[in-house]
C-alpha cells in the first residue's frame, strides 16, 4: 500500500465525481456557452456574495491574474515572507505584472494589519515603488496551514481602505478554513477584493480555481486569463467536479483536519522529533532531533511505502487528503510511534 502524504493536490476523482464529469453537459467556455462552468462561477459568486467569478485552470493562474489586475508595473505589492505568490509561482508577479513584494515576517505566515501599514511606501515618495496591494494566503502553505481570524482580516481591509489599497485573498485552502474556524465564505467575501478558491486541493479535482471579486476590479478578468492563456473550451467536465466538490468534500475536510492533529500529536510524544508545528488543518510541519538523519528517516519512510514532503533543511510536511484512508492512518501512526 503506497501512502502519498506529499500534498492534498494528489488525490484522484472519487466514483461519484467521475460519474458527475462524465454525465457534464459542456460548451465552449471562451465564448462564455459552456453551462456546468457557468453555474459554478454562478454559485460561487452566490456562495461568496461577490460579483463576479471566473474559472481558471490553476491557483497559480488565478492568482497570477488577480495581481495583474490590482496592479500597475513598478507597484509593489505586500505579503507575508511565506506567501505562495512569491515561492511557488515561478517570479510570476514580476514577469506578469512587473511588480515586486515586499515580505513580511509574520506568525505562521500570518501578518498584521501594524505591519502592512509600516511597509507601505510613502505615496508622494516617487523613489520607491507605489504599495497598491496586500495579498494574504488563508491557509497558508509555509505556515503549516494557519488560518486567520475574520478580525485580523477586517482590520487589515480597514487598513487597506486608509490608503488606498487593494485586498487580494489566495484562498488555495481556504475551505479547510472555514471548516475548521467554523466560518461562512460570505465572511471573505465581505472583507475582500478578489479570492481565488482552489479545487484540486483538498476538495480533490483534478484541476481548475475560482476567481471571485468585486465587478469593477473583475471587468478585466477574462482578457487577462486570456493573454495569460487560461481560455478554456469544453471544461465543464473539470466544472461538475468542482459543483460536486462543492456539494460532497467541503465538510469532510475535518476528517483530514483530525488525522492531521492525531499526527501531529503522536509526533510530538517521539524523542527522535524536535519540534511540531501548531496543526489547525490538515497540513503538519514539524523537525527532527539534531541527532536523528533527516535522509535515513525519509528513506526508511520511502521503504515503509509513505511519501512526505521536505520543505528545506530542517522542515519536514504532512498533507492529509481526501484519498487518506483510516486504514492508512492507522499504519502512520504505527509507524511514527515505533520508529527509532
């Protein structure tokens, strides 16, 4: 049995989601006929009581698009040093967009509404690059899957509101979010510009993300999926998944939120583990002792048939899913106790 605990991107369509794509009925989606598309970016603009919404066929795109339209080039935008704009989406926000980041060292890759405000650049100062936008990830990746609070948020939109910036939300997790803060997507979408709502993460499609905003900001929005070559024809096949995600894999993702937690606290009570980070979803991030070979355990992880990720020297991922079963999980947990 092959244990994949890399990442929630993993997973493969359930029965249900495969008889859901299959029975889709479809059109052309760049000339806007394709109806399973429009009923999804319907019901989220419904679900997150915004305006607009546009399908796009990853994260990486979505967000990649929301800077774009937020954004002059030679503007900078602000986020968190863990921000998955700025690793993990290629140098996009300078290459699209020709902005830069300034980062900020927050909790978790959690940042505060004091400190978006002191990196803001002084906008009659015309020697630094103009702040046009704050770009929050909830959950974040880095940060082990932290959420924030709804006040934390609304005070940094009341910041952004003072001078004159914009309020992007990566929302790639955003639902283990909600599940786990018991929160509403209305909540969001009331303190943000744009989200972007991934569903070929924890909610297990294979592909696709939502982009929801304000109609002013998004009135651009499909000329810049466009130019970034995101036009999409028949894929209201990748759409019912994302209805049926929707409809079948939001709640269930407090069962990967407690298999996480279980991890995380057997990994804690192990002598050859330094330090577990504070597991809220289902993203644990923890070390080993200064003692302990960080490549003879991944190897003799590999050789016990289960996969994690390395985030860098030092820091070790588990990503619990929805194709990680309680069988699964019980062989992890009998592992990580046993292991010396």
């Amino acid at each position: 049995m092959q244990i994949d605990l890399r990442s929630d991107t993993v997973t493969r369509p359930t029965p249900g989601m495969l008889e859901a794509i299959i029975k889709a009925e479809t059109g052309d989606d760049v000339y806007k006929e394709d109806p399973t598309v429009n009923e999804l970016e319907r019901r989220m603009t419904e679900l997150f009581g915004m305006d607009e919404a546009l399908f796009f066929p990853s994260g990486s795109m979505a967000n990649q698009a929301a800077i774009k339209l937020h954004t002059n080039p030679g503007d900078q935008l602000i986020c968190s040093e863990l921000a998955h704009v700025y690793h993990y989406e290629g140098g996009g926000t300078a290459f699209n967009s020709g902005v830069t980041c300034k980062l900020l060292r927050g909790e978790r890759g959690l940042i505060t509404a004091q400190q978006v405000e002191e990196a803001i650049n002084p906008p009659d100062f015309y020697h630094s690059p103009k702040s046009s936008l704050v770009c929050l990830e909830n959950t974040t990746n880095k940060g082990g899957g932290a959420c924030y609070e709804l006040s934390a948020i609304s005070e940094i939109r009341e910041m952004c509101d003072r001078n004159g910036l914009g309020l992007h939300l990566d929302g790639a997790r955003l639902m283990n979010a909600v599940v786990a803060k018991g929160q509403k997507p209305s909540d969001f979408g009331g303190l943000a510009d744009t989200i972007s709502v991934c569903f070929s993460k924890g909610l297990g499609t294979p592909l696709g993300t939502v982009l929801v905003g304000k109609k002013e900001i998004m009135k651009n929005a499909i000329r810049i999926r466009k130019i970034l070559g995101g036009g999409m024809r028949q894929v209201g096949y990748m759409a019912a998944a994302a209805i049926y995600a929707l409809d079948y894999h939001v709640e269930r993702l407090a069962e990967d939120h407690r298999r996480a937690k279980e991890i995380a606290s057997v990994l804690s009570e192990c002598s050859y583990v330094g330090s577990v980070g504070n597991t809220e979803t289902n993203i644990v991030i923890f070390s080993l002792a200064p003692s302990v070979s960080e490549e003879k355990f991944k190897a003799d992880l590999e050789e016990a048939g289960i996969r994690i990720s390395d985030l860098g020297p030092g820091r070790l991922r588990i990503v619990t899913h929805l194709d990680y079963t309680e069988e699964m999980h019980e062989r992890v947990l009998g592992f990580l106790r046993n292991y010396a």
